[in-house]
C-alpha cells in the first residue's frame, strides 16, 4: 500500500521548543505519507507524530493543546506563516521545512 | 494554495501575515514596515531626545534583542544623535542568566555597544540563588522583581545616562491591562499603559547629575506584537537566547497571558485593541498620569515595573504574578496597618472595594482627615533613608526585603520556610510605618 511509503520533511525547533524535544533543534524525519485514516499527510498529523514519536518531554501541553498547536508558537511553513498555507491542514510535500517558533519564553 | 504575493511591493512571496491588519508581506517589506512602524512611535511620542545616552535593559532574550537590533538601525538611518548601550543586570541565577549574558556579550560585539553587567550580589550582597536557598522557590520572583527594578536605575546612574529603555512589548501592556482590570486596580492599569513609565524632569533634581532616583524608562516596542517582535528577529537572523526563568516554572504563571494567546488567535486584532482600551480608561481614572500632567507617574514609577523576571526587560506573565504576589503581600501589611490606626476609621473589612492604592499609604492628611474618600491616593515621595532610592516609604522595598533577608540568615540552618518569612517581612514593614506614622504626629 502507498501509505507505507515515507516522506522526509525537515521540522526545526526555537525560541526554547528545543528544550521540549532533547534540546535539539533541527530533525530531519521520516514520516507516512498518509495519515490514519489514509489522507495525504498534513500539519495536524505532523504534529501529532511529533507528540507520540519524538518528544519525549511529558510536558505535552507546551507544545500542544486542544489538538492544535498552542497559541503563542508559531509555525512556518517553508518560512511562510501558517496561516498563509492554510494552517494545519496544509499537505505536506517532500522535503518541506516545518518550523515551529515558540514567542512563550522569556530571555 | 497558491503563494500570496507582497502587499507592498507585489513582487515577492508573501511570508508574514501581519496580526494588526491581516495583511501580507515579504521579508524584506515587514523588515521595513517594522522598523518604520518603531521609528514613528519614537516620534509620535517625542520619545527621544538628540544626544541623548541611552541604556538598552538587555537580558539577551528576543525583546532586548530586536530592540537594541532595531534601535541601532533607527539611530543610524534617521540620525537620531543617540549614544546606545548595553546594561545587563546578573541576578545570580546559574544555569540560567550566565548563559544568557553569554548572548547580551555577543550582542555588545555584533551592534558595537558598550556593555555593562551589573550584579545582584554586587549591589545587594545576594545572589538570587541565595535568595531562593533562604525563602524557597515560592516567593522568590517578589524579591527579584524589586532587586531587578533598582539595579536597572543604578546602573544607569552608574554610567551617567537618564534614560532607560527597555523591551516590553504590546503583548506584554494587553497582559498588565486585563490583570489590573480584573484586580479592580484602574490607578495601577493608568500608570502601565504609559510608554514612558517614569518622568524624571518632573522630580527635581537640581544637579543635573543623573542619580539613581531620576531615571526615565520607556518602552518603545510597546504597540509591536509579540510575534512580529519574534518573526523579526528570526528573518533578521538575529542571536537572542530563549529559556525559562529556573525558578518560576510554566505551572505557576498565570492564565493572563494564555488568555491573550488564546485572543490573539481568534482574533489578532485583539492584543493592540486591548492596549488602545487601557490607554484610553487610563484617562477616564481619576488621578492619573494622564489628568496629573504626569506628576505622580514619577513617583508610582519606582514601584511599578517590579516585573521582568526571565528578563530584565519584562517577559511577563511571571511578572504579573509577581506583581500580584507583592500586591497581596503589600495588601496584608496595609490592612494591618490601618487597623492600629488611632482613629477608627472604617474597618477594611466594611470597605468593598479594597484599599484604592494597594501598596500604598494615603498621604498623612487625608489619613487622619476622616471618612471622606476621594479618588486614588496619590502617592509623597520621598527617599529611603537607607540608600537613598526613590520611595514612597521611609526605607524602600528593597532595603526592607534586604532586611528581612539578613536578618533571617543565621535561621537559615533550621530551613525557614516562606511563610515564615513572609510573616517576619509584614513585621518589618508594620514596624516602619509604625515609626513613620508616630514621628510625623
């Protein structure tokens, strides 16, 4: 089936959203094409397989909360907001550039 | 969806969508829209003066950053005549600040400013990381706000400049504005909304030597959105440190700025509408900076800001626990101390509404004048007997917080707890006003 198939996208981390994820900034992941239900792969399910497969920080409402990316983290899309790609429902294509900035911390 | 194109130059590809407006802009279009937006605030506001020394309160995170950044720029590009620098206060907290003075010290380097690194232990003789081993982690920040807030001041007293600014961001006033709205606390909520929060020419100081008591603080990224602030200094490319202050953890901040998070992304427009609301109630309340000329901004001033913990340039939720954390303490000492008053006035209890001013005493007059209330009590600044610090009491909060501290040291050993502390600091404080009150008479 296709949904077998991987598509590596680059997912980069700042502004202290590091700290939830190992304080690693830049992954490059592999993930299923398809989502659970067998939909192309969008930003939903990207951050739903960062939840479960990458962040080991318990702290999971940090990153997340009422299913969608807390507010007050921005997310670029190719470094485009996400609001102009259609938010978490933009499809993810090869090798794009997720990146989520948290405006949350403090210096 | 196909990319959306540059409202401004109609050439490149739309990146940012601005929360003001909704519209959409490229890099290099928002880099500019930012800055002007900046320059214009700076002009509308007379915030500057020609040949003006000014301190940029920089903690490294992206507020200071992008201030100093942006500043920079602006000085050089309208030759505004400014001499920048770089004041760095070190609240001894490791683990935590020396990594980010790490980031100020390259900044100095990368926007060629002078820096200075003024130490909490330096000027108080403790490091917060003593302060916590002495009265916990729980109420901590009250002494790191206050510390934080005079140790800004003598620094710039230090390096002879008058004036101040610091990072504060329109997130951070809509913050401040619904927190004091739902205290009831509308003289608090007038004196924030100001962008320049302490005017020093009104205070008189004939030498014309800055000291520490006359220094003006402005914020002039006051209507620039948390976002744009943190879009810019990432498509600039800036280098600013990000982290959490180790002793006040996610779980204790309050709902004020999740709120606003929550607002904006309903509705973006939100976070300058509340900024605009506070300024404009900040007219209607009685008493206010706005109806005073600005006369007793100075005064309420020094304790105003006693925020910024996680940055010396306010990064802010903390800070508005904080504030709410010393308001209640100051609330606690302030009903005690008007229950010994001779004259009965009152009861606290029987007022609704609290004490108008919490913190703050009503002048002596008023005081001992009886039932009739008037508006918010204005406050009579003096200088604190100790160091000589602007204060609206005869010892200023930090001496008194310094003393409850030393005093307590040698308890240390048996591991004082916070409430014990807080209790032995109500004391101190009731003692003083004691003695005030019974040498005025």
């Amino acid at each position: 089936m296709m949904s077998e198939e991987a598509l590596s996208v680059k997912v980069e981390f700042s502004g202290g959203l590091e700290l939830l994820f190992d304080n690693k900034k830049k992954y490059d992941l592999s993930i299923p094409c398809k989502d659970e239900s067998g939909a192309p792969s969008n930003v939903a399910f990207l951050v739903r397989y960062l939840c479960d497969k990458v962040m080991k920080d318990p702290r999971k409402d940090m990153f997340v909360l009422d299913d969608t990316v807390r507010p007050g983290i921005l997310v670029l899309i190719n470094e485009a907001d996400w609001e102009l790609e259609g938010e978490d429902q933009y499809e993810l294509q090869k090798d794009d550039h997720v990146m989520f900035v948290s405006t949350l911390h403090g210096g | 969806m196909p990319p959306s194109i540059c409202a401004v130059c109609r050439t490149n590809r739309a990146l940012i969508l601005r929360p003001k407006d909704h519209s959409k802009l490229c890099r290099e279009c928002f880099i500019t829209v930012f800055e002007t937006e900046i320059h214009h605030t700076i002009l509308s506001t007379n915030l500057f003066e020609r040949g003006e020394r000014i301190a940029i309160g920089a903690s490294g995170g992206k507020d200071s950053t992008v201030l100093a950044s942006v500043l920079k720029t602006l000085n050089e590009r309208y030759d505004y005549g400014l001499e920048l620098m770089l004041l760095s206060i070190d609240e001894g907290i490791k683990g935590y600040r020396d990594d980010s003075l790490e980031t100020v010290k390259r900044n100095a380097v990368q926007y060629d400013m002078p820096l200075t690194i003024l130490g909490y232990s330096e000027l108080y003789g403790w490091t917060m990381d003593q302060v916590v081993e002495q009265v916990g982690k729980k109420g901590n920040c009250t002494y790191c706000g206050v510390f934080r807030r005079q140790a800004l001041d003598r620094g710039a007293a230090r390096l002879g400049v008058k004036h101040v600014v610091t990072g504060h961001n329109a997130d951070d006033v809509a913050e401040t504005v619904l927190m004091n709205l739902l205290r009831g606390d509308l003289p608090r909520l007038s004196r924030t909304t100001s962008i320049v929060t302490s005017t020093p020419s009104l205070a008189p100081n004939k030498t014309g030597v800055a000291d520490n008591t006359h220094i003006k603080r402005s914020k002039p990224l006051k209507y620039a959105y948390e976002k744009e602030i943190v879009l810019y200094a990432h498509h600039k490319q800036l280098d600013y440190f990000s982290t959490e202050c180790i002793y006040s953890p996610e779980a204790f901040r309050g709902s004020a700025r999740a709120l606003i998070k929550n607002l904006e992304r309903v509705r973006p427009s939100a976070i300058l509408d509340v900024v605009r609301s506070g300024e404009d109630m900040a007219r209607l309340v009685p008493g206010s900076d706005e109806g005073c000329g600005g006369a007793c901004a100075s005064a309420t001033a020094a304790e105003e800001e006693v925020g910024g913990c996680g940055s010396a340039v306010g990064k802010s939720m903390a800070s508005v626990e904080r504030q709410l954390a010393s308001n209640e303490r100051a609330q606690e000492s302030n009903l005690e101390t008007e229950i010994t008053l001779p004259k009965p006035s009152p009861a606290p209890s029987t007022t609704p509404a609290g004490p108008p001013l919490k913190g703050q005493k009503k002048p002596r007059s008023e005081r001992s004048g009886g039932p009739k209330k008037k508006g918010p009590a204005k406050q009579v600044m003096g200088s604190c007997i100790k160091c000589g610090y602007l204060s609206s009491q005869a010892v200023c909060k930090a001496c008194v917080l310094l003393e409850g501290l030393n005093k307590s040291r040698p308890k240390n050993a048996i591991e004082v707890g916070y409430e014990v502390q807080d209790v032995s600091l109500n004391s101190v404080r009731d003692e003083l006003e004691a003695t005030t009150l019974s040498t005025e008479r």
